[in-house]
C-alpha cells in the first residue's frame, strides 16, 4: 500500500461527507414541513414522544449495522436541537387570539425573549418602558396579562407603582429569581390573579425547547393556567413549586454557588497567576471549571450582587459555609488523611446515586468538550 | 392539512436517517481503511492538518445549501472522534520493534492505558507490580524505558528501591501530578536519561487523541526524544515544562480547585438539601456545576487527599483562598454594591480576553448538555 491508497480513501470521504449533508439539509426541510402542519393543527412545536421515537429508531437501526449506541445519539440530539431552532416561527395560542401582553422591561434581554413568544402565537404586545410612566394609564388598559421583567432591586417599587392601573381580570406575573417577597407583594397590591414565575435560562437562550421555567400559581391558577399551557406549547418544562421551597432552594443554587465562583475568581485575580500557562497546563476538567468561573465575570456585576445579596438567608449560609472552610484548612495541614477520607465519604453518601451518574454525565460532556478543541 | 400529513412528513424523516445511518457506517468503514494504510507508511494515526481540511470541506459545502455552520461543525467534530476511537488498533514504532518497556504499576488504570499502547506499537511491555520485588532484577534487564505509576506517596521509596537495578541506558519515567520533588529524586538515584511526565487526563478517556502530556525533560532529552515522539504518534498533544513552573500551576490547577470543591460537597452534605428538589430546579449552568461537584465524590478519596496534600505551598496557597473569603463576605453582609462591582471588574480584567471567549464556548457546551437532558 502506498501514499496514493490515503489519497484515494480521502477523496471517497469527502464525497461521502457531502452526501450526508445533502440528506441533512433534506431533513431540515422536511422538519420545516412538519412545522407548518403542526401550526395549523395547533399542535405544540417540541413533543417528548416524538423525540424518544426518532431516537430510538435510530438507535435500533444503527446497532443492526453494528454502529456504536451513543455515536448515532449524540448526533441525532444535535440534529434534534436542530430542529427545534427552525421551529421559532409560529405557535398556535392557548387563549383568544390578540390578547393583549403587557411586558414591564419588555426591551430587556428576557423580556425580548418572551415578546418574541407572545408575538408568535398571535398576541398583542406592548412594551412597558420606564419612561412610559406618564402613559401607564392608556399602555395598560385591557391588557390579559402584566409580566414584570425589570432588576430584581426595582420589583418591589414597580410593582407598588403598577398597582392603580391594575384590574381584577389582569393576570400579574413577575420574573424574578426570588419568589416568597415579590409574589406576596403583588398579592397585596393587585386583586387579580398572581403568578410567580423564574424562568431558569438567561437572555442567550436561542430557543425555549426543554428550558425549566418555575412557576408559583399564587392565587387563581385556573385563571392562569392557560398561560402556563402557553409556555410548555412553546417548548418549555414547566416546574409548579411553592414560593418558600424555591427561595431555600435557590440559596443554593444561585447564591451560595455564586458567591463560591465570585470568591475563587476575585482571589484568581489577586493571585495573578499566568492563564496562558494555566490553560496550557490544564486537563480538560479544569479547563471546564475556570470556564465557569471566567464566564461569570463576562456578565453583568449587579445581577450577581442582585441575586447573591437578595436575601438575610443567603448571607446565613454564606457565612456557615465560610465557617466550614476552617475545619478542613486545618485537616489540610495536618494532612490528616482519615478525617479527610471521612469527610469524603459522608459528601458520597449524600450525592447517593448521583455521584456515579455524574461522574458518567461529565465523562461524556468532556468528550464534546474536547471534540471543540483545536488539536494543537 | 391534517393529522395525515404530519404522520406522512415523519415516516419520510425515519426513512431519511437510515439513509444518513448508513452512509455514517459506510465512512467508519472507509476510515479504517485508511488506518491500515497509514500503520502500513508508519503514519500517526491524527493529523491536525486532516481534521482541518475535513471540517472546512463540509463548512463551505453546508455553506452553499445554507445550512448554519455550527450545525454541521458540531456534527463532525463528533463524526471525527468516533473515527479516533476506530484507530487504536496498531500505530508505528518510533524506536526498534521489541523494545523492552517496564511499568511499574502497569497493572493499574494509567498503566494500563500505556500498556495497551505501547504494546499497539509493538514494544515488549512488562507489568511490575508491589509483589515482584524479589524478581526485580530479571524483570528490569535489558529494559530500555521504565516507567512509575504508582501513587504518589510511595512514589519516592519505589524510586529508591529501583536504583541498584537501573543502568545507565534506561529512561526513567515518572507520571505523578507534582514534578520537581520526584524528578529531582529521580536524578538522584538514577544516572541515566530522566523524564518526568504528567499526563492531564484521567483512566477513564478512551483514546489518547488531543490529550495534554505535560514532559519534563530533566536529563539526556536527546535520548528521550523518541519516547516524546512515540506519544505524540499516539495522538497526544506534548507540553514541554520546567518542573517548578509546572508544579505552581498545578497548584492553582489541582489542589486550590479539588479544595474549593471538595469544601463545597462537604459542605452540602452537612447542610442536607434535597438533591432530587435542587435538580428539578436547577437552570442548565448550576446543574452542570453541581455535576462538577458530584462526579469528584464518586472517585478515590485518597487521590485527591494526595494531590491537595502534595506540598506545603498548596497548603499556603489553600490558606491565603480561605483568608479572602472572610472581607468578601463583610462585602455581602454590608449588602457593599460599590466595592462588589469594583472586586469584579477587578476579576473581569484578569480573566482579559478569556472572559468572553469562556462565556461563549459555556454557552455552546451548555447547549450540548441541554441536547443530552431528558425533555421531560
């Protein structure tokens, strides 16, 4: 065999390649076909159903020709993916048609988002700008639905000012990340039905497709629940929850995490150690993790401060995790291996199953991960 | 239109992907092919220039059916990893055929990663394991490369117990994740060809293709060359480090970020949160956060007790992390936006460049991670 065998076998892959991108470029007009009777049935774009069957099928056909199980699923989700971006054109709509939104922050990053939505299933829009004060009156009058999409330290005031424009047959939303303060306040100030809600994504999402919204149906959920319909129409998992067991939650998840990710980069910085060096050095792990943190300080510094300081309970656990920290410095230097193993051991416990299941997860994430990366 | 179309439009899509199904076989079975020729020519089995050409050959091509250019990258960057794990069949020798290889813990998951490699470049590899020391001498004769890998705190006294059997033609390799202590040792007790390594990856990855092996070539790298030249065959990708330098990188790396995330599960589990309630209300960004977290509980205790308790200047490092928590956290109690921002943007002017690119690759790798979740 020589030089000229590779060359020959090169050629017939790139003829091949082109071949699977034709197919895929049918695919996707297909989709779109599919798209457009599903909006004429008013059918939801995304169905849970149909994405195990095309998965399957595949599945079951690849392992006929003896093709790897996760190879033909880690392609057939990104061409799933796929479609469901082609598929932000038109929704049918869970209520009257031109129902009137109002959207409070409406040219902000979130509140683009979900004007986007509203307008693809045949709502009314209209944003509400901090100027439009003067003219709250006329903006809000026979609106269905308030959404308030503003920082999170104006809420509360926003909500108060809205009040005397408000009807009993408005339906009151919010989208803030706490939810036990806000939902009460608009319970106090507006008669009508009030739903919390925090959608778990930010403003770069390209599509609602499989994105967690939580939603706090405070007061009348039947009046709302068409909403709420509205939002898994578009794609979204809707997670009903009560406002207190979200905000504990959420100190957790939101805060306590990234206080911890804020801390590490601020000492980063103080440090100031190379990152070239750093990320030349660095296994795929760690190259994972000091994106997390470098990503953070890519975003907006209020909105951290915002959502880490929103609450006396954060600060609790910040400083008891804080406190923590000194117990383990000192097993550190003891090198005092058997509390350390200890110590290891209940925090396994605790992740119970789940420590297996992600230590599977991250392995197969590591590996598109490192798909990304340039070679050399 | 009706229901009868959609069904119609799906079973055109299921025949379409066993269509692009079995033109994904047919390339697996042209990319062997190739492998055979390229171990035939003694060709490495990776060639960056290859990849390159490939992906923008179906860029430009998607490019004239309009199809978005991620969505085909991301395609074949995964089509191309599976082509690498194809290829660990045979790869050249960069040395003679036979070569005697000792490893010492070769019984182990680093040494049987390079077992199985240098055995599929044709070296006559042998295992050393605790119980062959009474064997000693006639396992090491005539060996040309031996290499340590075993834990880090017995890797000194095997260094010492091996050097009545060394001669002077033997490389000496080490893998531990601190350099300059055992590299230093290594010089010590051997006068032949030293080389100290640490590969950046785990025993769980399946192929070698585009994983960082960190070289030190402390004596003789002439002599080495080879060796270094035999991994990169392998697919590696081969940094070239100062021992110190290395070892205060991986400080930063390794023990500073197994502390924090070790303190932070320890934490958790004290704390005693509801997983499965955190998980439900996680957005995409803190559930793979929280994978970070749970996957190094599922591994040994005692590995990461070792890294983070390799030297007294991790222990320091760890300390000075702790000590900038305590006026962070008088920033929080004080609810001090000015001086928050002012520490973050601080933190946004190291990370530099770096910010945004990592906001924008989490984004892309947030989006696979979101392909692999169950919708519902």
């Amino acid at each position: 065999m020589d030089h000229k065998n590779l060359v020959d076998i090169r050629l017939k892959l790139d003829s091949l390649d082109e071949q699977i991108v034709d197919l895929l470029k049918k695919r996707l007009d297909l989709v779109k076909s599919a798209c457009d009777v599903k909006n004429s049935l008013g059918e939801g774009a995304y169905s849970h159903e149909r994405e195990e069957s095309i998965l399957s099928h595949v599945e079951s056909y690849a392992k006929t020709l003896s093709l790897p199980e996760n190879y033909v699923k880690d392609l057939w989700r990104r061409i799933l993916r796929e479609s469901y971006k082609g598929v932000i054109g038109h929704f049918a709509c869970t209520t009257d048609k031109n129902t009137k939104v109002v959207i409070v922050g409406g040219n902000g990053g979130m509140g683009q988002i979900f004007t986007r939505y509203f307008k693809s299933s045949d709502y009314d829009v209209i944003s509400f700008e901090p100027s439009d004060w003067d003219r709250a009156s006329e903006i809000l009058k026979g609106a269905k639905i308030v959404i308030i999409s503003v920082p999170i330290d104006v809420t509360l005031e926003v909500i108060k000012r809205l009040s005397p424009y408000l009807t009993e047959d408005m339906i009151l939303c919010d989208l803030t990340s706490v939810k036990a303060p806000y939902v009460e306040a608009m319970c106090k100030y507006h008669k009508g039905p009030v739903l919390g809600l925090h959608p778990m994504f930010g403003p770069d999402v390209k599509s609602l497709v499989k994105q967690v919204i939580v939603s706090v149906p405070e007061r009348f959920a039947d009046k709302s629940a068409f909403l709420v319909e509205q939002f898994s129409l578009w794609g979204a998992r809707l997670v009903k929850c009560d406002a207190k067991e979200h905000d504990e939650a959420m100190s957790i998840i939101q805060a306590l995490r990234h206080f911890t990710t804020y801390a590490y980069g601020t000492f980063l910085s103080k440090e100031n150690p190379s990152l070239k060096n750093i990320l030349m050095l660095s296994s795929p792990i760690y190259r994972l993790e000091l994106l997390m943190v470098g990503r953070l300080f890519a975003q907006n510094p209020r909105l951290y401060a915002d959502i880490i300081m929103s609450s006396k309970k954060n600060f609790e656990l910040i400083k008891a995790y804080a406190e923590s920290i000194k117990p383990e410095l000192e097993v550190i230097y003891k090198k005092d291996m058997e509390t350390f193993i200890k110590r290891f051991i209940e925090a396994r416990d605790y992740f119970g199953e789940y420590a297996q299941q992600f230590l599977k997860d991250s392995g197969a994430l590591l590996a598109k991960f490192q798909d990304d990366k340039e070679g050399f």
